[in-house]
C-alpha cells in the first residue's frame, strides 16, 4: 500500500464515491485508484442515478464494444451501399475523431460520453493519435478504442463543415467552432428524434457542448436526474473517463513530490496567450500580478515585511509554453521579501515553446500539467482556453479568468472569479430551434470569459 503524500491518515476514498468500479487491476492503470491521494476530496457527491447509468453502460460497453459477436455485426455491412440495411441489432455506436489541441479532445470526449449515456450508445475513439499513451481504459472487461480494422477507418478524415453526411448506417456530425446552421440543427429535438435511427454516429468536434444538450427538452428529466446540481458535470464525468496512463502518471506524482507536497497553500497558474504572435508579453506578466494582489491571491513583495511567527510555504505552479512568466515570479520573490513574511517557490514543469499536438511526449506533458493545476488550492488560468477547463473541472475549482487582453495592454479589471467550474461551450448555437429556451433558461448563463459562450451554473 502506499500512504498518502500529504495526509496519509486521512480516510481513503479510493472509488471517489463510487463513481469508479472497484474491477480494474490496480498496477496497470496506478492513478484510477490512487488519484484520491492528491486530490482533496471533492465536497461534489455524484447522485445516485449516475452511478448507476455508469454501471448500466459499463455492461452495454462490454456486450457491444469491440471484439464482441455485436461489433461485428455492426461492422459487417457498414459502409456498403448495396446492403443497406438500419437495424444491426441492439448496438449504437459513437466514433470520437482526435482533432485540436489535448484540452478540446478531454472537453469532446466527456461531451459525447454524456450524450451516449444519455442515448444508450457506446463511444468508440479513434486510435491512430496517441490517446492510448495517455489515457488509460475507463471501462472493465472491454475497450474503448476503435478497432483500426474498422471499415470507415480511411474516410474518417475525409469529411468537413457541412458535411453532416446522411447514409442509412451512419452519420458523421461536425460539432467544430466555426459549423454552421446545418450542423448546429445537431441540437434540435426534431433531429435528435432522426439521429436516434442511426446505428453510427462518427463524430468530429472540438467544443465542450454539454450546455446545450440541457437545452433539448426530451433530455431535461433524465440529465435532472444523473446531475441534480448542473455545475457538476465535467467534475465527475472527467474524473471517471480520464485516468493518465502510468507514464503520465510517473510525471505527475514525481512534480508533485518534489515541488508541492510539502507547502502549506498550492498556487496553480496557467498562461495560455492566444494572441498572434504568442511569446512573453509585459502586458501579461502586469495582468498576471494585477489578479493575484487585487484578489489577494499572492502576497506582495514589500521594503517592509512582517516577520510573521509561523511564515506559510506558498508553491506556485506556473503552466506555459514560454519560460519567462514563471521566470519573472521567482525572481521577483527572489529580490525582495513578501509583506507577510511568507515564503513563494515557484515551478515551471515544462516549457515547451509551441503547440505540437500529436508527439506523444508534448501530449503526456501537457495532461500531467493539467492535472498537476487540478491538485492546487486556487487556480489563476487563461481566458477561452479548454487546456484550464480541464484543470478547474477535474479539480473541482472555479478559477480566476485572466480576461481577454486587448490592444497589447493590462485589463482593468485583470480578472474575474468564475461562477461555476464547468467547462464553457465556446461556440453555442444561440439562435435557431434553441433560440428561445437559451432567453428563458436560468441554468445557463454567458461565461465570464465570452459572452457569446455558455456555461452551466
Ligand atoms: P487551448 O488551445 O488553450 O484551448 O488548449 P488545448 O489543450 O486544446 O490546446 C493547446 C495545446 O498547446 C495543449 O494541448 C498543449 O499541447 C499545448 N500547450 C498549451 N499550453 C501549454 C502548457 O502550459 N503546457 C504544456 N505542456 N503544453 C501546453
């Protein structure tokens, strides 16, 4: 057994409430069950009801996932004109295509789990990334990754915007930030009444759109019941689908150990900066100061300190492609002393220079970052960015949001507290069949970040 990092006497909840099977094997997959070591535990119960929807899915995952008598039957006929046929017995299925950066691919996939639960289908992922190196299976007894056999394997990066394709056997939807009212009809109830036909739904998106899916009417009641508070919903789907694999693992558990095991308050900082060029920006750097001594967040650095009786140990994570934000911190707390008297370390994991999606070792990097950001006390992260989605959501945090800046200079205000810690939907479609339930809806509101976005509160 191990014991804990940082308070091994505290009580274990290694199934997190029972959102977890206790089925799987513990040295395969060390952070399915280990994870409620570094995790405070999350004051969020999940309801009853979902546990046992995940239950009930974990059996329809084993009886029609891949390799079983149903998947072939699925298969067999899929994708060949001449024998058309709709009914392929009692399995549905959902293909997960890999597009975008890591924090979109988390935000997709917990999307299109929901709406699986919610349609009784499994969710298969398209394997020919490197998920496999850094996720590991979420369900006993079966898989989740999409044969590389399966027949529509060379047409799956073929198809694009409005290109919601209908075929008796499948539908490919495109869910990507900049589709259009064609595929946006995705979210109406008409059409959910014709997708339901469809045995295949290959699936191209790159937006978290679980709040809209709360906006389908014949959806409400059941998504009520598996979350009664709404705010929840990344926190514990993210929480039961992603378990980093142990190399990611090894990553994580070793930055934590060494660097934030041991302070008394943990910072986590996440610099996303979207503008064009991307680098180090003073404006930034102001912006990232401003937040955390207007909020309080950081103590400041003073000609005249406190000599305080017991100084706390603050450790600061600082996530971001550049190395300089971290760099300016320690040594800004370097040559002067905090007004509290408290001590600030400040560590920076990686530094990767530039987005590089797809090499498995810049992937691993980015989720151990994401998770290690989700294991702080108080969490500072970027406007618009699913990589700090994650963070917040898997960590159960609602974060500060440095705002959007705008003509190179600092935001006033830097930053606004989040109302809830879900995930935004970038892209909502605010018009169309929703326009009027997104008017009358108080459950979602425009996020902080994008008032065009929606979020569940
Ligand atoms: P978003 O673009 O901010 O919404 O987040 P994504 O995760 O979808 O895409 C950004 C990608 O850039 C990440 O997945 C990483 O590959 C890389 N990246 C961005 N910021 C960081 C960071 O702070 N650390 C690391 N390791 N990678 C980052």
């Amino acid at each position: 057994t191990i014991n804990g990092p940082k308070d091994s006497r505290r009580p274990r909840d290694k199934l997190l409430g029972g959102l977890l099977t206790g089925e799987f094997q513990e040295e395969s997959c060390l952070s399915r069950y280990h994870s409620s070591l570094y995790h405070k535990p999350s004051p969020y119960k999940p309801s009853q009801y979902l546990l046992s929807k995940l239950r009930t899915y974990e059996m329809l995952h084993k009886r029609c996932g891949p390799g079983t008598r149903a998947y072939k039957e699925a298969t067999k006929n899929l994708g060949n004109d001449q024998n058309v046929s709709r009914s392929v017995g009692e399995c549905r299925y959902i293909v997960w295509i890999a597009v975008y950066g890591l924090g979109n691919r988390i935000l997709t996939l917990s999307s299109l789990f929901l709406y699986a639960l919610l349609t009784e289908r499994i969710i298969l992922l398209d394997q020919r990334t490197d998920i496999s190196h850094l996720f590991c299976e979420p369900f006993p007894g079966t898989s989740w990754l999409l044969p590389l056999d399966f027949p529509l394997t060379d047409q799956l990066d073929s198809f694009n915007k409005n290109g919601s394709r209908n075929h008796p056997s499948y539908l490919c939807l495109y869910l990507i930030h900049d589709y259009e009212d064609h595929d946006k009809m995705f979210f109406c109830e008409k059409d959910q009444n014709l997708i339901t036909q469809v045995p295949w739904l290959i699936v191209k998106a790159n937006v978290y759109f679980v709040p809209s899916l709360w906006l389908i009417p014949s959806y409400q009641t059941e998504l009520s019941k598996l979350f009664p508070r709404k705010d929840t919903i990344f926190h514990h789907l993210g929480r039961y689908l992603f378990h980093p694999t142990n190399e990611v693992w090894g990553m994580i558990t070793r930055s934590y150990n060494t660097y934030l095991s041991r302070a008394d308050e943990t910072l986590g900082i996440q610099v996303r900066v979207l503008s064009k060029p991307a680098g180090y920006f003073q404006h930034v750097m102001n912006q990232i100061l401003a937040c955390t001594k207007r909020e309080k967040i950081l103590p400041e650095v003073a000609a005249v300190t406190n000599t305080s009786t017991s100084p706390k140990l603050i450790s600061v994570l600082v996530t971001s492609l550049y190395p300089e934000y971290s760099e300016k911190l320690r040594t800004m707390y370097w040559e002067g002393p905090t007004s509290t008297g408290d001590m600030v370390q400040v560590y920076q994991p990686s530094q990767e220079m530039y987005q590089q999606t797809d090499k498995k070792l810049h992937d691993q990097k980015a989720l151990a970052e994401m998770y290690l950001l989700s294991l702080s006390d108080k969490l500072v992260t970027s406007d618009s960015s699913t990589f700090g989605y994650v963070s917040q959501g898997l960590g159960g945090l609602k974060p500060w949001i440095l705002y959007k800046p705008k003509n190179q200079t600092t935001p006033e205000p830097p930053c606004v507290k989040a109302i809830s810690m879900e995930p935004c939907f970038l892209r909502a479609p605010l018009y169309g069949c929703q326009a009027k339930t997104v008017k009358i809806t108080r459950f979602v509101r425009p996020c902080e970040d994008r008032l065009t976005g929606l979020k569940l509160i």
